[in-house]
C-alpha cells in the first residue's frame, strides 16, 4: 500500500459515491464497483472561530473526541525547536481547574483512553470513553484549550523537558540510524526552512528553553481559531452542541495564524554525508529527493512511484538489490509529502558487511531497470486494488473517523476532500508515474547519507563527507535545585459558570459481550465465528499449535523460516504470481511464527471470501519449496538477527528470557533462531517439519465479518476436505521459578546513552487460577500510565519516557517483568525506585487506588469490542485457553470483588524482589561499578547473548 495517501489518509468518506477500479483479472470480484459509501457529518463554526464537526455513530456505547490544532514544528523557529511536541506533554500536566496529573487517571478511571502527537504540520489530543463520561471528556479538553497556561510552572516545566529529553534519547539516540532524519533534513532544507529541524527537537533548544518562550508559544499558536474539534460515537446531537458550546464557546478567541505557503526547496548540487553510527552493525544509505507538497498532483504520481519501485516481486530495487546482488533484504522507497514540501527517499540497509558503495551502484540499476521495464496498466490497478479494503479498516473505530475528519479539516479546510482525494488517486496513470520520475528523480540532484557501524568508513559511499551529528556526552547524574514554587493562587481565567466542578457521570455502559458460535470440522479444526455486519470486511485466522515449541535446539528457527517460505508462492503460483493475486483482491494474507503456534491472518472482503479462502488454502496445502527463495529468505533473517544485536531493546528481551527460562528451554532462544543456527538449516530442513507437525487435529480457525456461520463454514469446506488430519506432538519443557537470590546482570553497551531495565522472574501461566487477579493486582503498580513507577520514574523524576510493569503468561508460565529505558545517568537510582516501590507495593494500596483500578478495567469494557480486529483477539484467546464466551463477565466479576486484603495477599505471593532479575542494558564504564555496594546478592557482566565475561574485557 502507498505510504502517504494509500495507507494513511483513505480511511473516512463523507456523503460520496466512489468507484473503484474493475479488478476482474485473476478472478477478483468487483461487483460492488460504485458502491456508495456514506457517512452523514455536520460542520460547524463557534463564535471564537473554533471548527466544530459532529458524526454519529451508535454501534458502540462510545465517543471519541479529537482537537487538532494547527501547529507542529514547522511553526518552530531556529534556536526555539521542540516547543509543539513540548507542548504536547505539558498539556497533559494540569489546567486551572485540573490538578497535577489528572488528566490521564480520570479519562482511565473512565473506562477511557487518551493521547497526543505531534508532527511536522499538526498537534491532534484525542480521548475515547464510554459515552456516559462524554460531558467530562469535554470538561478535560476545554480546560486545557483555555485555562491552562496560568499553571505553568518551573518544576512542571523542568520535569517534562527532561521526559522529552529522554523520548529523544529512546527513540533517537540509543537506536541504530537514529540520526538519519536530522542528517537529511539539515541537508535538504536551508537553515530557515520550516522541515530544517526534527520534530523532537535539538537537545540544546530543549535545555535552554524557558517558561516564557513556552508561555509565547501558546499565546500565538494555541487559540480555538487555530483549530478543529471533531466529536463520533455514540449521542445525541443537541445534547453534544449544547456541550460543546458550554465548555468550548467561551474560550478566548487567539490571535489569527495564517496558513502556511507551500515552501518547496531544490538542490543546486547532490550532498554526500556519512556517520559512523555507534548503535549500528550493518551500513544503511539513504537517497532523497526534493519534491512537491501533499495534495498535488504530482504528490499522488510519486507515491505510486514508490510503492511500485520498491514493494513487491515486480518492483526493480527488489530484483535488483535483493534477488539479483544479494545487497539487501531491508530496503523501501516512498513519497513524503507534507503541508508545504515533501521528499522522495529510498532507503537500503545493507546486508552485513555490503558496501554502500555498491548499493548506490544497485540503486542506479535499479532505476536503469525501471526505465527499461516501464509500468504496465496492471501495475496500477494492483496498487489501487486494496484501497477499498483500507478504507473500511480505517472506519472501524470512532478514534480513526474522528482522526481523518479532522486531518482534512485542518489541511484543506472541507471534511469531505476525501472525495477530491479519491478522484485524484484513480486519476493516476502509468503516465503519469513516468512523468514524475522524470521530472524529479532522474538525474536530478540528491541528499545521500551513509550510516556504518564505528569503525566502519571502507562501507561508505564514495565522495561523501563527514556530517556534523552532535552526540550527548554520559555525565554524572546532577540533582538539581528544587525550584520553591509561590504558594499563591493560581491565577483564575473567568468563566461564565464554575469549571472547578467535574461534570457527573451517567451509568456505565453495561457489559454487552458480542454473541460467538463455534463448531468443529470433520478434519479437526475448530471454528469460532462473531458476526458483526458495521463493514463489509472479514477477519479471520488459523493457528496452528506448535510454533517455535517444535524447533529443535541445534535447528533452532525453522518454524520461523517455514511461514516465510510459505508466502512465497504455490505449487502452482510462482512467488510474483501469488503475490498479485492476493493484492487484485485487495486482501492481505499474513503468515508468522509464535513461541507457541504458527498463524494466518488474513484481512478480506466480504464479497471476497471465498477466493481468498481458496489462496490460504492453496498456501496451506500446497507448497512450493522454491529454493532461490529459501536461499533469499534465509540470507534476509540473518541479517535481521545480526541488526537486532545493535538494538538495545532487543537485547534485553533474548538475554531476559535466556536468564529466566534457562539454557535448557527453547524459550531461551529467539523464534527468529540465531545466525549460527539459521546457517545449519537447509530446505529439507523446513519441509520435515511441514511434513510432521502441519495438521487441522492442532488447528483453530477464527472469523469474524459481515457474514453469518453458514457462510462462513462454507467458504471451510474445501479445506475441511482436502486437509487430512495427523498426530502431532508439542513437546513440553520444564519451566520453575527457583531463582532464591537478587541479581544484576548487566550487558555492556558501550556509549549507550540511556540503560535498558528488566526486572523480573517467572511467574504464572495464563491457565493459573491467581493469573487474571494478579494482573488486577499489578495495574496500580505499572499496569497504567498512573501507576506507581511510572508516575515516579517519569513525571515525578523526570528519567524516563515510561515505565511499566506486568505478568505476562499463555498456557506455559510467563514473566513478571518491570521495564524501562532510562537516562544513563539515573541508572543505578532507577534500578532503586523499582526495587523499593515493589517493596512497598507488598505492603498494600489505598481503597482510592483499588478503586481506580476497578473502575478503569470495567468500565473499559464499553471498548472492548469495537473492531473486528479486536473481536478476533477475543475469539483466539477463547479458542486457545478454553474459555467459554462470557469469560469476560467472569473477570468483571473477579474485579469488583477484589478487596484491599486479597490485592495484599497477590502483591505478597507474588512479588519478591530479593528473588528477581535485575537485567541493565548500558554503559558499563560509566554505571556498572555502583551495582557492587547497592545490597544485591551477586552482580555479573554479561555479553548480548547472556554469557557471563570478565571484568578486564569491558572498559571501566
């Protein structure tokens, strides 16, 4: 699917008739072409210039409720970047008439949920609750639109810098390539230009930022002018507007913020930049493009051109770099554009050890290939084909129609574009592919990055010069001066009526658990069906037991290469051949492989069922056992596994599960397998465990869809025929929690500029009668973003982006695990708070606390089955842990009847720090040595397969 306006933006319709493109070819169903897909909205306007838009939808007891405003970075300025996604984070903090933190434990003490984001053209804050707390949700969302900057303080400030701080720090400067947005965009667009900065920010501007700039900011940026308000669920339209009026009409009006002009940029010459990245293992190079903003006509042109370059059997970087130069196995392209400029960008992550210089070389092949080729008028129907589908998937929850009503509102003025925009993807031609590749990619001038892992420079692409990334440096962990705040009153901003006093709630919504039928086929397969007719789509899955359970040691990951194997084509479809097929049916057919069982997953059209039934079949039954595939496959998963080891997330989950479980578990071992393991497997390999363990005597099928069991056992029938049944085993392995003692195990990453934390030890399988209690029991604790370690280790000490806590369990036992990635300097003192709130987590809760906890998993219920997607995970669970149909109610029921004294007893049973885990991913010469005097019963260096080293070999 195209990434921008295929993929992202076609998921709401308002009032319009739609063709879409014939897809008869292959058999392909399109009987519905010209469907009407209507959706009724209003659109309206407040006095204070607020855009208000209204869409009921009464399937579910639920609103959703989405404001977004017209400010992201690019309304930033040079030396004052990261204040919109600042902004984002402070307004979750408290309002005038809000306290401190709030925000978020009421909306969940709702039932509800809540979040924001920021990007380069928008801010969007969204809510979901049951529809009984509608008039709250809206209480929440005017106070911080018009009463909030009054509470900005030094300490409240101070804190969320550092949050953002550390967010920028996860997801930038601890992964493998994080730099390569900033390389680009310093590169690409002049130093005044709106897209020059990255959304996160510079650290330095975060740091030096003060509560006057941000107090400027949101005079000029955040006023009811500057945005749109859009409210879908489940109510009544005079009662909704008469709410809207009350809280929102009184805002005052902010100062006018014009549109943005479209701001395209050129290159007078091709840039070539290198890093030498200290997370990466493997080299990765990335070409881009100046191109055109969102909305043009040429915008939609390219984003054809990258899905046709780069994704699929046909497309030219995949015969080239992958199947013909083995170069890559990691590689996309796509059009990027925004509100007023976008890029084309191909990015390649090489294979290990692949010069970079040889993948600019393919890449040039590549498009030498594509000229030659040309597109066919099949390429184009192909691409359109699954927009239909995607549109349906996009409707089926408030939050996603509330999403893209509010998106075209804010980019285009008019909630119904989606018609324009419809017409103007239909509207492209092979033609106009063409077009636009030449008039902006073919030899036009470039921004080239390459990133190699330290050391690497022999990598790097030719002529390419050194790009000035600046790095924080690890200090020491300085506790700054606690700002005394003034203990006067928080200035009040007049109202025409007393907004300290939170709206009541109505009822809740009562527990309505969907109707399911099962039934059992003559082969074996179970079958567990929901009807559910909100669209006209189908969901459904096969899992088969088994999975990575079947591995054998020394062959560790031939599940794993099995179900990749698998979707690359048909005794009778080369790999090409299926791949079209299922793609002229707008479905998507997903085969992968768990720890415990191997699965199709597969996301249709009613009206095409049957066909893509008979494709999972075919799949299911029919293998091809293509030898240039496996040989591609396998190359690919080895370097997956080799690019994992530079991720540090990554590596505390194979070595966390490699301490817990042992070395005598498969649990121990990635489903991935290792590179040692992967290199030993050979076809004959997988097809002897088809051979042995594909069988509907261990299988489970599960659907769910506009379409009732006949017609949904119909579309079995073939299958129930010509699949025969066998015995298979799964083998079982011991699993015992007998850990008796406290240990660190750390694992060096050298220059990390955040620790990973894992803290845990086996605990419950999901079967165990305390597993559902226990986890009522952990949600104060970790289980919510109020919960004790994260509301202390993130907004109380500023560490973290978030912490969490959780069991984690299925048929065989799983894990407690404590979690966070945490500023390298706080390590020691973050490994402290978790093992002292744990602590005191034993000794009990308040009556508040629990029943906020009751209220926040029960009333979240009313959310419960919205989607197929989530109806389906219902049914799975059911199917795999043999639930009856109103378990459910069964776990409503041990909620309420928690007591503080029974939540003491799960705390005390099973939590016991002075027996856990303690597993640190960082900086070893800057943290590990504090470990030895910190009262732990042993502290240990381990390498990132969990292998115990010696102290000389890491740098101290």
């Amino acid at each position: 699917m195209i990434k921008r306006h295929l993929k992202s933006s076609l998921f709401f319709i308002m009032a319009i008739a739609i063709s879409f493109t014939s897809c008869k070819e292959n058999g392909a169903d399109s009987s519905e072409a010209n469907a009407k897909l209507s959706v009724d909205y209003e659109k309206y306007v407040l006095d204070n210039g607020l855009e208000v838009i209204l869409h009921q939808d009464k399937s579910d007891p639920i609103v959703s409720l989405a404001v977004q405003y017209g400010v992201g970075s690019n309304r930033e300025k040079t030396g004052r970047t990261g204040f919109a996604h600042l902004f984002e984070h402070m307004l979750f903090q408290e309002s005038e008439n809000v306290p401190q933190d709030q925000f978020f434990k009421k909306i969940q003490d709702a039932g509800g949920t809540l979040n924001g984001g920021t990007w380069k053209d928008g801010t969007i804050y969204y809510e979901t609750v049951p529809s009984n707390a509608m008039e709250m949700m809206m209480w929440l969302e005017s106070d911080r639109m018009g009463w909030f900057i009054n509470t900005v303080t030094e300490s409240a400030f101070e804190n969320q810098q550092e949050v953002v701080q550390n967010e920028k720090r996860q997801r930038v400067d601890n992964n493998p390539y994080g730099h390569t947005g900033w390389v680009i965009d310093k590169a690409i667009y002049p130093e005044s230009h709106p897209y020059n900065w990255q959304v996160i920010g510079e650290l330095v501007d975060l740091q030096s930022a003060t509560v006057a700039d941000v107090r400027e900011f949101y005079e000029k940026f955040y006023g009811p002018n500057n945005a749109t308000l859009v409210l879908v669920g489940d109510f009544e339209t005079a009662e909704a507007k008469e709410m809207i009026n009350k809280y929102f009409g009184e805002v005052k009006r902010g100062k006018e913020v014009p549109k943005l002009k479209p701001q395209r940029t050129t290159l007078a010459e091709s840039k070539r930049l290198f890093h030498e990245d200290n997370f990466a293992t493997t080299a990765q190079l990335n070409m881009v493009w100046p191109t055109v903003e969102q909305y043009t006509e040429d915008a939609y042109a390219l984003d054809f051109l990258g899905e046709l370059f780069s994704s699929g059997k046909n497309a030219p970087l995949y015969k080239v770099i992958e199947k013909e130069k083995e170069l890559s196995s990691s590689y996309y392209s796509y059009n990027g554009s925004g509100e007023i400029a976008g890029v084309f960008r191909i990015s390649v992550t090489a294979n290990d050890g692949k010069s970079l210089k040889d993948v600019e070389e393919g890449i040039n092949e590549a498009f030498a290939l594509f000229e030659t080729e040309g597109i066919t008028d099949r390429d184009i129907v192909r691409v359109k084909a699954g927009l239909e589908t995607g549109f349906y998937n996009g409707i089926s929850s408030v939050q996603g129609k509330a999403f893209q009503l509010a998106s075209y509102n804010e980019f285009t003025g008019n909630p119904s574009f989606i018609e324009t925009d419809i017409e103007n993807i239909q509207k492209v031609t092979k033609e106009d592919v063409m077009r636009v590749y030449n008039t902006y990619i073919k030899g036009k001038p470039f921004v080239l990055t390459s990133f190699v892992p330290k050391g690497k420079t022999d990598l790097i692409a030719e002529n390419s010069i050194k790009a000035e990334v600046v790095e924080e440096k690890i200090v020491e962990n300085i506790k700054k001066e606690v700002i005394e705040e003034s203990t006067e009153a928080v200035a009040k901003t007049p109202s025409v009526f007393d907004r300290s006093i939170e709206p009541t709630q109505g009822d809740s919504p009562a527990l309505k658990v969907p109707t399911s039928w099962t039934t059992e086929l003559d082969n074996g397969i179970k079958v567990f069906g929901i009807e559910q007719n909100e669209i006209p789509t189908v969901n459904f899955s096969l899992v088969m037991e088994g999975g990575h359970l079947l591995d054998s040691m020394d062959k560790n990951g031939v599940a794993n290469l099995l179900t990749d194997i698998m979707m690359e084509g048909t005794a009778n479809k080369t790999p090409q051949e299926l791949e079209e097929e299922i793609e002229m049916l707008g479905a998507s057919i997903n085969m992968y492989t768990t720890r415990e069982s191997i699965v199709i997953q597969v996301n249709t059209l009613v009206r095409n069922y049957e066909k893509t039934m008979a494709l999972v079949e075919e799949i299911l039954t029919q293998p091809r056992w293509d030898v240039e595939e496996f040989g591609r496959i396998k190359t690919a998963t080895i370097n997956q596994v080799k690019r994992s080891s530079a991720n540090p997330n990554a590596v505390a989950g194979r070595v966390f599960n490699k301490l817990l479980y042992g070395k005598d578990h498969i649990f121990a071992y990635p489903t991935s397998g290792t590179v040692e393991s992967i290199e030993s497997i050979g076809i004959e390999d997988v097809k002897a465990f088809y051979t042995a363990n594909f069988s509907p005597s261990i299988s489970r099928f599960h659907i769910v869809g506009k379409l009732d069991q006949k017609k949904a056992l119909a579309g079995l029938e073939s299958l129930n025929k010509n699949w025969a049944a066998k015995e298979v085993t799964i083998p079982e392995y011991p699993v015992a929690n007998n850990r008796d003692k406290s240990s660190v195990y750390f694992v060096d990453i050298p220059g990390a500029k955040q620790s990973v934390i894992q803290i845990g030890n086996i605990a419950m399988a999901r079967t165990d009668e305390d597993f559902y209690p226990a986890e009522v029991m952990n949600y104060a604790l970790g289980g919510a973003f109020n919960g004790v370690v994260n509301r202390i280790l993130r907004e109380e000490k500023g560490y973290t982006y978030g912490a969490r806590t959780g069991f984690g369990g299925s048929k065989i036992p799983g894990t407690f695990r404590a979690s966070s990635s945490v500023r390298t300097n706080t390590t020691g003192e973050s490994v402290e708070i978790f093992r002292d709130e744990i602590n005191k987590y034993k000794e009990g809760i308040s009556q508040e606390d629990l029943d906020f906890t009751k209220n926040a998993l029960i009333k979240s219920n009313a959310r419960r089955f919205e989607t197929q997607f989530a109806l389906l995970g219902m049914l799975q669970e059911m199917s795999t842990y043999g639930l009856s149909p109103d378990y459910i109610e069964g776990e409503e029921a041990t909620v309420r009847n928690m007591t503080l004294a029974t939540h003491k007893a799960l705390a005390n049973k099973h939590l016991d720090p002075s027996k856990m885990a303690f597993l640190i991913v960082g900086d070893a010469e800057s943290q590990y040595v504090q470990f030895k005097d910190m009262g732990f019963d042993e502290v240990l260096l381990l390498d990132k397969e969990g292998e115990e080293v010696k102290l000389e070999k890491v740098k101290m």
